[in-house]
C-alpha cells in the first residue's frame, strides 16, 4: 500500500497532521545540539513542516535538506523559513531521491510508511548513507488500534529490520518526549556500517 502526493496534500490541506507537534523533537534537538560538525550534509525525508530542517539550519547546519512528497508541506515550510536555500528544498519521492548524506533524520515518515515498505526503508536508508553515516530518530514503540497511517511497532521488530544494515548504537524508550508521547517512542542512533559487521 503506497500513498499519493494527493493524499498527503490533502491531509496537509485540510490541517489534518495530529503528528505535527508544531515545533522540533526534543530528543533529536538534544542530540544536534551536541553535534561539533556543522559540515555534515543531513537529509530529513518525509519532512513535512520541517521543524528539524528549521531548527538545524539556524544553528549553523547549512548542508541541511528538506525533502517531501507534498507540494503543500514544502510550500507552508517555505512560507515559514522564507531565507532557507530553494536548492536545499526537495519535493521528492524519497525512494527515487538520489544523493549521499553523513546523517538522515527519522521524524515521523517511517511511521507514515506501509508496514510491508519498512525494508525497502531500510534499505534505502542505507543506499543513501556515505560510509559509517547515521540515521537518527524517533520510532513508535506502540500499536496503533487503527488502520495506519501512522502505524506502530515493537523495539524488537526494529532490531530484525535494521540490524541486516547497520550497528544499532541506541534503540532504546526516548526520556525526554512529549507528554503524548512519553513512554511510547524510541530513540535510535545507527551507523552504517559493512553486513558483515552488523550485529545488536
């Protein structure tokens, strides 16, 4: 199951994103701000308004990028960060997106993703990730009792799903949530790393 650039146009259109919460995660706030690089080039797929995007960006992250498949997700984003570079702003399918990136922010577009697509996902994740990249992110760690999106999942579900890939450095509850969300994601930090060497 694949959802259209028409579907999410229309969610964004109609303010229907319970999943916005209107300004950047606390967890991965916490983790860029201990980041010394500010080279890297980052990649957030599946941004929608793209407060991480924003956040980075003004902290001195320049090689930033936003990519989304709605037209209306990039346009309220581009409406709020007027200065952020246009080049920067990709309004893409992320599965045909090319480009290699140091770190690839998690927030939200996994959730937003067909259950039988997460090991195209991952796969993808991995095809654009330089060698010994990260992907950084939250990840439900809860079942939703609704036909998703957003749809939900288990620590261990995510280990089997990543661990073909990458050195799963954290995976663990985030302490530092939203309330709605306190005790119900998880934070993960992975490295790409050779299969070979891929382990829990």
């Amino acid at each position: 199951m694949e959802f259209s650039n028409q579907y999410w146009d229309e969610l964004y259109s109609s303010d229907k994103t319970g999943w916005d919460m209107g300004s950047v995660s606390i967890p991965l706030k916490e983790y860029f701000d201990q980041l010394t690089n500010n080279e890297i080039k980052i990649l957030v797929p599946g941004a929608g308004k793209a407060w991480e995007v924003e956040y980075l960006y003004l902290a001195g992250f320049k090689n930033v990028y936003v990519l989304d498949y709605s037209i209306v997700a990039i346009n309220e984003f581009k409406l709020r960060c007027p200065w952020f570079p246009d080049s920067h702003i990709l309004n893409e399918d992320f599965f045909v997106h090319q480009g290699k990136y140091d770190l690839i922010v998690e927030q939200t577009f996994f959730s937003s993703l067909h259950p039988v697509q997460r090991s195209r996902y991952a796969q993808n994740i991995y095809d654009k990730l330089v060698a010994e990249g990260k992907l950084v992110g939250l990840l439900f760690n809860h079942e939703f009792d609704f036909s998703g999106p957003p749809w939900g999942g288990s620590r261990m579900e995510y280990i089997q799903l990543f661990n073909n890939y990458f050195k799963i450095e954290i995976m663990e509850i985030a302490h530092n949530s939203i309330k709605p969300r306190l005790g119900r994601e998880l934070f993960m930090l992975l490295k790409k790393v050779n299969p070979s060497e891929t382990k829990e």
